[in-house]
C-alpha cells in the first residue's frame, strides 16, 4: 500500500566525496507542506530499506512541516552499478551525507527548525549525529524509530562472532557474512507475501542484500560508541514495539511484534542517550512502527504529534 500523495515530490540527488569504490551519491526527497513554513521534518531510512512511506510525509505536511527524506550513499536510489548495496565501513561515512541534507534544509530550503527521525540503522546514526552536532543548534528534536543499538543475537554471538567479524571487517572487508537478514520480516510487510506495503523489492530485498564484514565492523563500532553512553541535548522520543518475536520464517505473530530487534535493548540503551528522553512502546508494532496496522500506526503518529507540540516545535 502507499497512500494517495497530496503534491508531488521534488528529488536531489548530490555527489559526494569518492570513497574506496569510486563515486557516490545521496538522493534528498522534498515535499512542501501546503501553507509557507520554516519547519522542516527529515527522516532517514534503517538497513535494507529505502524512502516510500507516503503517509509520514503526508503527515508531516498536515502538521505545517516541508518533508525531506534522505536516501544515503548505496541505498534506494543511490545505489550505483558499481557498488555493494548497503556497504560501509565506518559510520562517519553517513555524517557527509547528513551535512549535506542538514545544509540543503537551511540553505537552499531556508527551513530553520529540524525535527530528525531515523528508523533502525538511521536510529543508530541520528542518535549518533545529533550526539555530535546538536549542541550547535542543528536539530530541535530527535524521534527514533525502533533505533538498532545491539544486535539481536544470542549472548554468546556478541562476544565471540560479532567482534570477529568486527576485527576480520579491518582487515579484510570484502569477506561476506555467513549469515544475513531472514525473510520472515519482509513477509510480514510485503503485498506479494502477508503484507500491505508495496515497494520496490530490488530496492528492499525479503532477505536484504549480502552482508559483508565491513558492514559489521561498522554498525558494531557505532553501537560500542553509543552503548557507553552519549549526550543528545535536544529533546528525545525514543519509540518501539512493545514486544520482540524471534526472526526467522513468516510466523503470523511476525505481524504484531518487532521481528528484527530486541525491544529490551532499545529500552535498555535509551536510558543513556542523554537527560531529556521520552520512552514510548506500541502493542501490536512491528520493526518499522510506521508500516504496522493502521490503529497502531495511528497511535505512533499521534504520539509523535504530542511530543512535538509538547516540546512546542509545531
């Protein structure tokens, strides 16, 4: 399902700085809100994902905010022929492509309130960026959505197969992973399986696209650097299902729980993300808690209504 857009979208795509592959992009997705506004709404999408929730930008636009998406490096629509999709090596690779969305808002846009969401692997580096760049007034307020602050592996995985992984992604970061996402969660969402979603499966594969161990070494130096504790000095929502099921296969419980992360570790380390910190779980989310059912969903944005206008940001 995608839902009916109210104006059209205006797409930017930005070369950035070569990197070890050769060139790279990242693509910036607009939208207007109707009425004339300086309130800008970015979002950033997790791992194996892309930008097509009609109904955020909907949203956003009905609460007087322009709509930006940002696409990162190797990504949706800034994957190039001549790239490992969703690669990377070091997260700070991504704080290019952020600057440069930021610095499209303000300048270009002359947006001078932000608000920044990011879902899963985009929780992880907005958590992360607004940890190193809030203090100089980029943001007004951070909400993640089901941010990925641990892997969902078994105790002994952590320490043993991630760090491997980690120190063989030094040293040699084309190795593949022997083991990536399972389908079961792409099931859960997709109109071809069990879902309601349409999107475009050669953007979001079921079962994602390989992993390497420069990926690993990358999200897990990011989450060591998260997991001892950061400051975010701008108002936080933190949001995740209120329930986990193992992943795996499609089950019919996939439906109603978070089938990717451990909601435990999310709650656990968001109590070290800084002083103004607001926790909220949904009964019934999935991973991605804007493409649950639609009374959940519902519930989720009218959360995120309340907590900015608590905040007094719309």
């Amino acid at each position: 399902m995608a839902e009916k857009e109210t104006t059209a979208y205006q797409f930017h795509q930005f070369e950035m700085k070569p990197d070890y592959e050769g060139k790279v992009v990242c693509t910036i997705i607009e939208r207007k809100a109707k009425k004339k506004s300086n309130k800008a709404f970015l979002y950033l999408h997790g791992f194996n994902d892309y930008f097509f929730q009609d109904h955020l930008a909907n949203w956003a636009n009905e609460k007087g905010m322009n709509f930006y998406a940002l696409e990162l490096r190797k990504y949706g629509r800034s994957i190039l022929p001549h790239q490992k999709p969703n690669d990377f090596r070091d997260y700070h690779e991504y704080f290019e492509d952020i600057d440069k969305a930021i610095d499209f808002i303000r300048n270009e846009s002359k947006d001078q309130h932000i608000v920044f969401m990011g879902h899963s692997t985009g929780g992880l580096l907005a958590a992360l960026y607004a940890h190193h760049h809030c203090k100089d007034k980029t943001m007004d307020a951070i909400i993640l959505n089901s941010p990925f602050f641990e892997f969902n592996v078994p105790g002994i995985l952590k320490t043993t197969f991630v760090p491997l992984m980690s120190w063989l992604g030094n040293k040699y970061p084309g190795i593949p992973s022997p083991v990536g996402l399972d389908k079961g969660y792409g099931f859960s969402l997709h109109q071809s399986h069990e879902g309601e979603w349409n999107y475009d499966l050669k953007l979001k594969p079921d079962a994602g696209f390989k992993i390497y161990a420069s990926w690993i070494r990358g999200i897990h130096l990011a989450q060591k650097e998260l997991q001892k504790g950061i400051d975010i000095p701008c108002p936080v929502l933190v949001m995740y299902s209120a329930s986990s099921v193992k992943p795996g296969n499609f089950r019919p419980e996939m439906k109603h729980a978070d089938a990717v992360l451990n909601v435990e570790d999310i709650e656990n380390y968001a109590r070290g993300l800084g002083n103004n910190v607001e926790h909220a779980a949904f009964e019934g989310g999935l991973h991605d808690l804007l493409l649950s059912a639609k009374e959940v969903r519902e519930k989720v944005l009218d959360k995120m209504k309340q907590f900015l206008e608590q905040k007094k940001i719309i």
